[in-house]
C-alpha cells in the first residue's frame, strides 16, 4: 500500500453507536437518499446537515455495534465520509465499512484527542497509521490495516476489486 493521506473537517459522535441509530429501521426500504435524512437521528437529529463531503467521523467505544446492516455502511458513502475513526469499532462494521471501501480505524484515545469541527489528518503508510489533530495539535499512530483490507480499500471496494479481477482475467 503506497501512503495515502486524508484530511477533513471533524464530526464527533460518542460511544456505542450502534447500526439501530446509524440507520434506523423504519426507514431504510426507503433507499439511501430517504435513510440519509434520518441517519443517527435517535441521538443527532440534524446529522445529514451536519456532515459534509470529505468530513471525518470520530467515534468512541464500540462505534458501528449492533446488526450487520449494510445501509448503516452505505449511508457513509451517500454522506461523503471520507473516514471513520473510533476508539474501538465494531467487528462487522469495520469489515463493512473495508467492503464499502471506507477507510476505517480502531485507535485507542482518539475521541480524546479531537473535538467537533476540528481538522484531522490521517496518513496511511505501509508500517502504520497517524491520526493528528492539525487544529489543537496532538497526534496518534497505529498499526496499518492489514494487507488483505488495503487492497479492497485501494480499488475503492470489494466489488470493485471484484470487477477489476475480472477485467484483468483473474
């Protein structure tokens, strides 16, 4: 994996949100335009007016808990996220948000080390990964996500990297 960097602005969110808030039930055989006015409303009502393209989320503990519901992933990409950073991550969720092509990263402290609407710069190198907080100062590093998830995230996806194999004759 050649580095890649990341920067956005930070919307913050706190423990134990779980695939329930991410994408309510109720709405989600709307389709995704619909499921985007009603992300994490049990807990943010507004939240589709409070991210932008290119934000980055910053969970607490256990971000992403709960069902295997694909929507609570898609929605992110509908949204623009262009990362999800918690202190810990659900185990489905991050496998998820990998598929999706979403970069994703359990780091311990890291709800500690920014607040909302700071900026955050992430670089991905093939040793490790780090997390700085460009407004406060302040930065973390991380083990790399392993080999296997960086090249689904590197072709933006497991379907992508589906149809990349295949045009390749592979």
């Amino acid at each position: 994996m050649a580095e890649k960097k990341i920067r956005g602005r930070v919307v913050k969110l706190g423990d134990y949100v779980n695939t329930d808030v991410i994408s309510p039930a109720r709405w989600m055989r709307e389709g995704l335009e619909v499921l985007r006015l009603h992300t994490m409303e049990a807990i943010r009502p507004d939240f589709y007016k409070d991210v932008n393209r290119g934000d980055i989320l910053v969970g607490g503990r256990n971000f992403g808990c709960g069902s295997h519901r694909e929507p609570a992933t898609a929605i992110m990409q509908v949204l623009g996220v262009s990362a999800i950073v918690a202190d810990t991550v659900g185990r489905l969720y991050y496998r998820n948000c990998i598929a999706f092509g979403i970069p994703v990263f359990g780091v311990e402290g890291v709800s500690k080390l920014i607040e909302e609407g700071e900026e955050m710069e992430i670089i991905m190198k093939p040793d490790h990964v780090t997390f700085t907080n460009v407004t406060m100062g302040g930065r973390l590093t991380a083990p790399p996500i392993p080999e296997t998830m960086a090249r689904v995230l590197d072709a933006g996806g497991v379907y992508k990297l589906l149809k990349q194999r295949l045009a390749e004759g592979r």
